[in-house]
C-alpha cells in the first residue's frame, strides 16, 4: 500500500498527531455513542448514561483517531512531495 512508509518525513509522527487529537477523537466517539443510543431507544434499547458513553467513546475513540492520524500523515506526506518536485 502507497504511503505506509515516508521516505524523508518532517513534521511530526503519526503517533504524535493522534496522541494530541485523541482527546478530541475520544469526545466525538462518546457523543456519537450516546446520540446512537438514543436512536435505539426508539426500538427498546437502553439510553446509555454518560459514564458509559464516555468509557465507549473512550475506547472507540483510540482506533479511529489513529487511523485519522495516519491519515493526515499521508496528506502532508503528499504535500511535501509535491512542494519538492
């Protein structure tokens, strides 16, 4: 797969863009959580309170923030190779 390994990165990792947005990643996740349990209350499900969304949104939250992360690395990958050539 293109992109999965820089040649000649500058800026920060992929591991350091997610360890500054996960908070934000985290936060979205728990909200997304507790709206989507309030989806499936109208069907009988339970509404989740907010320790459990934001444990949920928490755990959910280190995934997609890394796989965001990873991608924003690869957006300013492509741009510095852009600028360069």
């Amino acid at each position: 797969m293109a992109g999965l390994t820089p040649m000649s990165q500058t800026g920060w990792s992929a591991r350091k863009i997610a360890l500054v947005l996960y908070p934000f990643g985290a936060g979205a996740a728990a909200v997304n959580v507790f709206f989507a349990s309030l989806i499936l209350s109208w069907v009988g499900g339970p509404v989740l309170d907010t320790g459990w969304s934001l444990l949920l949104g928490a755990v959910i939250g280190a995934p997609a923030t890394w796989f965001f992360a990873r991608h924003i690395r690869h957006l300013m990958n492509e741009a510095d190779q852009s600028t360069s050539s």
